[in-house]
C-alpha cells in the first residue's frame, strides 16, 4: 500500500486541505494585486508571484504552515483594522497599545521566546513531557507575533507616507526580528521531524540572546522607531537578498546550539535527556544544507544587487568579503562530511566555531569596519 502512495503522482497526494490553503494564497495574492498591481513594477510583481508559489508549496511540505501563516496574517488583520488608516490609534485602541500593533507584537514575541527558554530547559532536567509541550506552544505563538508584527509594520510605514513605506527588513532591528523567527520556525520543524524537543533548551538561548539584542536596541537607542530607506536600499532587490540570506543565518545558528548539544551528548553530560548524538548530528547536516543553499542564493542576488545599484558584481567591501568567509566555511564543512565522511565531534566544534564567524559577519562588520554596507552600523 505504502509502494502504491508514493507511485501516484504528487498532485493526487494532495488532501483537500492541501488545496484548500493553495486557493486561499492565491486568492490573497490576486486581492493583493488588484489593490497594488498599478504601483508595482514588473519585478515587484514576479516576486509577488514567486512568494504566493513559494508559500504554497512550503504549506504542501510543511502542513504545520497552513495554519500558522494565516493565523499570523489574520492577527495582522486584525490590527489593519483596528487602526483604520490612522497611526494615531496606537496609543489609542487598547487592542493596538496592548496586543497588535507592531512594537507591542514584538515586545510579546520577546517575552514568549524568554518563556518558552525557561520552559524548555525545565522540560530538559525533569524530563517532563508536559512542559515541553507548553514550551513549544510558547514558541509558536512567539513566531506568530514575529510575523504578524512584520506585517504590521509594513502597514504602519506607508500609514507613515507612502514614500516612507518598505518591507520591514531594511535594518538592524527589523533584522535581529526576522532571525528569531526564522530560526524559530526552522527548528520547530526540524523538533517534529525528528522528534527532539529536548533541543530547544539549547536552540531557543541563541534566540533569547538575540531578543535580549533587540531590547537593548530598543529602550537604549529607540532603534524601533520607523524610518524612511535611505537611496541605497530603495530597490526590489532587498525583498529578496535579505529573507534569503537570514534563512542561511538562522540555520547556521541553529547548527551551532545543535553542535552544543551533540558535544554534550557525546560526554555524557545531561546523560539520558539528549537525543542520541547521531541524530543531532543528522539535524545539525540537514540544517546547515538548508542554510548552505539559502545563503547562497543570498550571496548571488547580493551580487546581482551591487551590479545594479554600484555597477560592479564584487567590489571586496568588508561585507562581501565576510559573506564570502561564511560561505566557504560552511562549504568546507559540507565537503568534509559528503566526500571526507567526516562525523562526530570535529563538525560539532566546526559548527560552534562557524557561529562566530557568521556573527562577525552579521554583526560584528557593522560594528568594527566601514565600507559600501556602512548603513547598517550601530
């Protein structure tokens, strides 16, 4: 029976709720179009198409997607609405200044995500099914205000102007934002497939320590307040590169804590309440290829980028050369595991050790070096 299910075409293994979800992307995507058609370029509107096929399929892939992404939509929605075309009614409608507009959505996605750590790691040294049930739930709802946020904020910077209105993914706090979630998302994936709750102690730290980023940036630099794009970003090509190249960073962040874990694991610390290492080290393989193949897409659209708005493919910016280390390293580590038949511990510690290298490059460059990317510094 199980030969003749994979035998059938992939279209009759599709359930109606497959179709179901794939109707209302499309449907979202027309009544998107109609609205915004006439303001979009010929390049905005193949990315608008391109994400409705990508989303359609991550949802026939991921069956967890079908509901996540409209109920976040939904909450979005929910705070459109609310707002009814006055950025005003933030601090006016209790549902906005409590719930739903975009700073108070991420403040929720911030305290969550400090939730679900503790939870987890309760759930890790009680060995208590329970609490790592609460703890994933946290998380999801930590990724729905992530990206029910992000949608707002998008709403909320042409409420601002329309000349102000962008993506939210143009600086450092949109950014750090969009990390958590993705690498939120990738990990309760990858808990499901493989069945290792006991792993978001770890994963969730990285994204705890991020988070305890964006409040600083917060409260000390005021880093949440809406601002318009300067000229260099002003361009299609950013709604594409920078998703792309955070799907690579979150998963090598990912691979990193999953490294943490396999290290400890393969001593005997934390003995019984870890996975068995050769499965971590599987999520970690299958982590930074996922990672590994977004980053690279990243890197030739970048470059694609620069020869449109500088007129040169490469020009050794302190960025490009940094993306280009990362990139290297963890094509190195690929190798080594398919060709070499590396396992275990060296790619453990390679993985732990790549997390410092990729923080450099998405942090540590703004910080410390100036060049082409100097926009983005602190």
């Amino acid at each position: 029976m199980m030969e003749m299910t994979l035998q059938q075409p992939f279209y009759k293994r599709l359930a109606a709720a497959d179709w179901l979800f794939a109707a209302l992307i499309v449907a979202v995507a027309g009544y998107s179009f109609s609205l915004y058609g006439s303001a979009m370029d010929y390049y905005e509107q193949l990315i608008l198409a391109g994400s409705a096929v990508g989303l359609i399929a991550l949802g026939w892939f991921w069956k967890s997607w079908r509901w996540f992404l409209p109920l976040a939509g939904g909450m979005s929605q929910l705070a459109i609405a609310l707002y009814d075309h006055n950025l005003a009614r933030a601090g006016e409608s209790f549902g906005l200044k409590f719930l739903l507009s975009s700073q108070s959505s991420f403040m929720w996605m911030c305290t969550l995500f400090f939730l679900a750590t503790v939870v987890y790691w309760g759930a890790l040294l009680s060995r208590s099914a329970l609490l790592a049930r609460i703890a994933r739930g946290l998380t999801w709802a930590a990724a729905a205000f992530a990206l029910a946020g992000l949608f707002t904020r998008w709403y909320e910077s042409y409420l601002i102007a329309p000349d102000v209105g962008r993506i939210p993914v143009s600086n450092l706090y949109e950014v750090f934002i969009l990390f958590c979630l993705i690498t939120a998302l990738m990990y309760l994936y990858y808990e499901a497939k493989f069945a290792a709750r006991q792993l978001g102690a770890f994963v969730l730290l990285v994204i705890s320590a991020a988070v305890g980023f964006i409040l600083w940036y917060t409260f000390d630099r005021q880093a949440h307040q809406i601002q318009p794009l300067i000229p260099a970003l002003q361009s299609w090509w950013m709604k594409i590169h920078v998703p792309a190249n955070f799907v690579g960073y979150g998963a090598f962040s990912l691979s990193a804590m999953l490294g943490v874990a396999q290290l400890l694991a393969r001593r005997g610390i934390l003995a019984g309440k870890l996975p068995a290492p050769d499965i971590i080290d599987e999520m970690m393989y299958k982590a930074i290829s996922v990672g590994f193949l977004f980053f690279t897409i990243a890197t030739i659209l970048g470059a694609m980028w620069a020869a449109d708005a500088w007129g040169g493919y490469w020009s050794w910016d302190p960025k490009e050369t940094w993306a280009l280390i990362v990139w290297l390293n963890y094509a190195a580590w690929l190798h080594v595991r398919l060709v070499k038949g590396w396992r275990g511990e060296p790619l453990a510690w390679w993985a732990v050790i790549g997390l410092l290298v990729t923080t450099f490059a998405f942090i540590g460059v703004n910080m410390f070096l100036t060049g082409l990317h100097s926009y983005g510094t602190l």
